[in-house]
C-alpha cells in the first residue's frame, strides 16, 4: 500500500489550497461584479493558481513571497510578449517555442528558477491563447499585479510556514557536531553508540535526496558547487569519526592527536564562514595540520610494526 502523507504535510496542502482559494476569490469576485472587468478578474483569479498551485514554490511564506515578487516582473514581460505574438498562430507557436527553450535552459543553470518555470509558461500561454487583443493589455497586467498582491498577502497572513534552515546552516551544524565528536574522541578515544548514530543520521540528512526543491545547491555559480563539496566533504568526515570512534580503545599517538586538533579548529571555523560569522578565510591550518601528519607518519613507528594502534591512520585515512 503507499504510504499515507505525515500530519504536517496534509496541514502543509489544505494551507496552501486555503491560501490560493482566498487569494483567487479576493481578486476575481470583486474584479468580475464590482468593476466589471472580465480580463482583469481572469488575470487575477489565474496569477495565484499558476504561481500557488501549479508552481511548487519552496521554502516559509516569506520566501515564497519574495519568490513572487522576483517573478512578477518576468510574467509580466511574458503576458506582453504573449497578447503580442498572438496576431497569427505562427507567431504564437514560435514564441512558445523561444520560451520553452528560455526557460528550461534558464532552470538547468539556476535550479532556484524551476519553480516558477510552470507558472510563468502559463502566463505566456494564457496571454497568447485567442482572441487577439492588445487593447487588453493593460488589464491583463492589472490582473496579474492584483492576483500577485492576493496571494502574498495570503502566504504572509494565512497559515505562515515556518522558516527552515538553509543547507549552508545544516551543513555548519554537522561541522559543529563533528568538532564536538573530535574533541570528545581527543579526552574520552572513543565514542558511545548514540553518538555514532548521530553523526551517521546527520550525514544522510545533508544529502539532497533529503533537502526540499529549491533549497538544494544543484546550480552551476561557484556558492552552489562550493557548498555541494562542504556538503560532500562533512558527510564523509561525520562518517569517519564514528567509525573512529567505534575502534578498541588504545593510545592515540601524537600526530592523530595533534590532527584531531586541526578537524574541531577548521570545523568550527569553517561553521562560523557557512553561518556569515566571520570572513572566509583559507585551508592553510587544516593543509598544515594534514602535511605535518604525513609526515610524522612517513617513517612507521617500531612497536607498531607488532601491535596496531589506535590512530586516524588504521583502518581508513582521517
């Protein structure tokens, strides 16, 4: 059987239908029966639909909002090219066909662009869709100004969302964990199981199966692919330092220790960078850290030779 929807994703639906009903009925009733302004009432009863409903917006009510805002002024750009491509059939088709194009590309590089992709195709459709009419203009743009004011005001007022964190905050809170676990494995060498089953979870909660769309760092900007291998990278040492800590317990040596060291510092400091705490700076501590640990362990140690110790070393490289 498939899987019923949680509680707070049923809420999350009838919030939103909620949301698009009143902002649909907000900007249609009064258009169409106190203005008697038929286009107006269409364009505003269609822009909360397309942009609330057919488009899957992510993130809280004011995110979603500002997403509007941002794409009004393209669906606008649209609705004008579509009223005036749709003097022929011809010309409907081809522009149709330059927005297909525009936009898929557009949502390939930007991935935060596919979301409003369905919506703002639909403006183009519904505004080179016959009869010509450029006269209409203007109330078409009408309606789309008053049925994106609706439904703002609708995700701000009408059962708001609450915020979730970014994926650049996740992955600062799994490198806050991972300093914790490396300076509880520099006083105690080992780690409990719920610890270990910790850093595990948190790991596969950073991988984009698990981030809602939009909030996933997929873009081809330098932001998105730098926090794609932070994501990478803490997932692969969240993993490491419970299976470090899983090890018999035996003396650490010095340069494990001293590399230990180097993790919790870089880790809180790369924290505070993904949180905007303080400025970037360089890899230069953890290089350092890392070419000092290669070469204190270049030459192995005799009574290693006959038991094996403890070390980031054994088993798997830290």
């Amino acid at each position: 059987m498939p899987k019923l929807p949680s509680p707070a994703a049923s809420f999350g639906g009838i919030g939103r239908a909620v949301r698009v009903s009143v902002a649909s009925a907000a900007g249609f009733y009064p258009a169409a029966y106190l203005l008697d302004r038929p286009v107006l009432a269409l364009y505003a009863l269609f822009t909360p639909i397309a942009f609330g409903v057919l488009s899957p917006l992510p993130g809280s009510g004011s995110r979603r909002t500002g997403t509007v805002l941002r794409a009004a002024p393209a669906a606008a750009a649209l609705i004008a090219s579509g009223t005036v491509l749709a003097v022929t059939t011809w010309t409907a088709a081809l522009g149709m066909l330059v927005v297909a194009l525009s936009l898929t590309f557009g949502a390939a590089c930007a991935p935060r662009l596919a979301s409003v992709v369905p919506g703002l195709q639909l403006c183009y459709i519904l505004a080179c869709f016959p009869p010509y009419a450029p006269a209409t203009l203007p109330e078409r743009l009408g309606g789309l100004a008053l049925g994106a004011a609706a439904l703002c005001l609708g995700e701000v007022l009408l059962f708001p969302s609450s915020r979730r964190p970014s994926y650049a905050v996740r992955v600062a809170d799994a490198l806050d964990l991972a300093a914790r676990t490396a300076r509880v494995l520099l006083r105690a060498e080992t780690v409990d199981s719920e610890r270990a089953r910790l850093l595990r979870t948190t790991g596969r909660e950073l991988r984009f199966s698990r981030q809602p769309h939009g909030g996933r760092p997929t873009g081809a900007g330098r932001t998105d692919r730098a926090l794609a291998h932070a994501g990478s990278a803490a997932r692969r040492l969240l993993d490491q330092l419970a299976t470090l800590g899983e090890l018999p317990a035996a003396p650490a040596d010095t340069a494990s220790r001293n590399l230990l060291h180097g993790v919790a510092a870089t880790c809180e400091e790369t924290a505070g960078i993904l949180r905007g705490d303080r400025p970037a700076g360089g890899a230069e501590l953890i290089e350092e850290m890392t070419a000092r640990f290669l070469d204190e362990r270049g030459e192995p140690r005799r009574e290693a030779a006959h038991a094996p110790t403890r070390s980031c070393g054994a088993s798997r490289p830290c």
